[in-house]
C-alpha cells in the first residue's frame, strides 16, 4: 500500500470524438498531475494516448513515453513528452512500461489494450508483481468484460479473489483513491489443487 508516483495507462491509438470518453480523459490528466503522478504511456501522439498526453503537458504535468523504434520510424511518437525510451520491439516497451510504474490504468481501447490488461493481470495472478490495475470505465465502455469475468468465475475458470483484483470505477478521482490503498491478495493454489471454488 504505497502512494502512486508513476502510473502506467494503457489506451487506444484512435480516438473517436466521444466527448464523456474526451472529458474522462481531461479528469484522469488532471487527477495525475495534482497528485503529482508521473503518466507512462505508449508514446504515441496519436488516438486517445496522444490526447492524455496533451492534456497531462498542458498541466506541466509529467510523462514518460515508451514506444518501439519502428513506430518511431512511422513518425507517430510524441515529440513534446518529458522523456521518450525507445525499445527495439513491443516486448521490451511492454516490459519497461512495466517496470516504470507503480500501477496500472485501463482506457477505452482495441486489440492492444485489451492484451496490455490481461498480461499485467495475469502477471499480478501469479504474484510476478504486486502493483493495482484499475480499469477506468467510461460510459460502461467495459461493462461487457465485466460480464465476462463473471462468466469464467461461474464457469470456475476464475477465482472470484483474482476477478477482484481489478478495480472497475467511471470516475478517475475514486480509481486513483482506491488504487493507492490496493494490497494484492492474488488466491494462486489453482495450480495446486486444482480448486476454483
């Protein structure tokens, strides 16, 4: 149970005009920067990414981007970020995304977001980290993930105790509170006893 200094969020590289998602994202930026929170992000200057980051600079704010050199190449890293890492592949920027950060944040996202999630939630199950992940849920963008989740823990492919390891709030204020109180108790005897009750 740490306060957050650098928080690592994960979120599409499109955007698409929503204005409840633009206005979460102003909130997310401004709850960061008065707490002082340093964001780690993807680096890109593109897509919901690029509006968090010019939103959290606007607020002299500070950000880490991390993104691999062939997007670098594409020119869609952000040139105004306070320190850019460039990483050889996507492995390596995952991992250092990782290891810059005292927790993670889910934005509304595709394919990449989605498997950025599941890999540090995966990790935080098998005890491989023990930082929160809070998924910021605007306009029930996630709901249907939720639904999900509950579907493995019915189905007893998922302990209940590692379902709620995420946090799964629409206001980045209450995220950000309840992450800096987060303490993991991942349940990881699955592979022992094969019990998912």
């Amino acid at each position: 149970m740490n306060k957050l200094k650098s928080v690592c969020v994960y979120c599409g590289s499109n955007f698409n005009g929503d204005l409840q998602l633009r206005n979460a994202i102003k909130q997310l930026a401004e709850t960061l920067v008065k707490q002082e929170i340093r964001l780690v992000y993807g680096g890109g200057s593109v897509g919901v990414m690029g509006v968090l980051a010019d939103d959290v600079l606007a607020l002299n704010g500070l950000v880490t981007g991390v993104i691999p050199q062939f997007l670098m190449d594409k020119e869609v890293g952000h040139k105004g970020v306070t320190e850019m890492i460039v990483t050889e592949n996507m492995h390596q920027r995952k991992q250092k995304m990782a290891d810059l950060s005292d927790g993670f944040i889910i934005l509304p996202g595709g394919f990449g977001t989605l498997e950025e999630f599941f890999e540090v939630l995966t990790w935080l199950q098998l005890g491989l980290h023990n930082k929160p992940i809070g998924v910021l849920n605007v306009n029930g963008f996630y709901d249907p993930l939720f639904v999900q989740m509950e579907m493995m823990v019915q189905s007893r492919f998922l302990k209940p105790a590692n379902r709620d390891l995420v946090f799964n709030e629409a206001d980045a204020k209450i995220l950000i509170e309840k992450m800096d109180d987060f303490s993991a108790v991942p349940d990881e005897v699955w592979f022992r006893d094969r019990n998912l009750s």
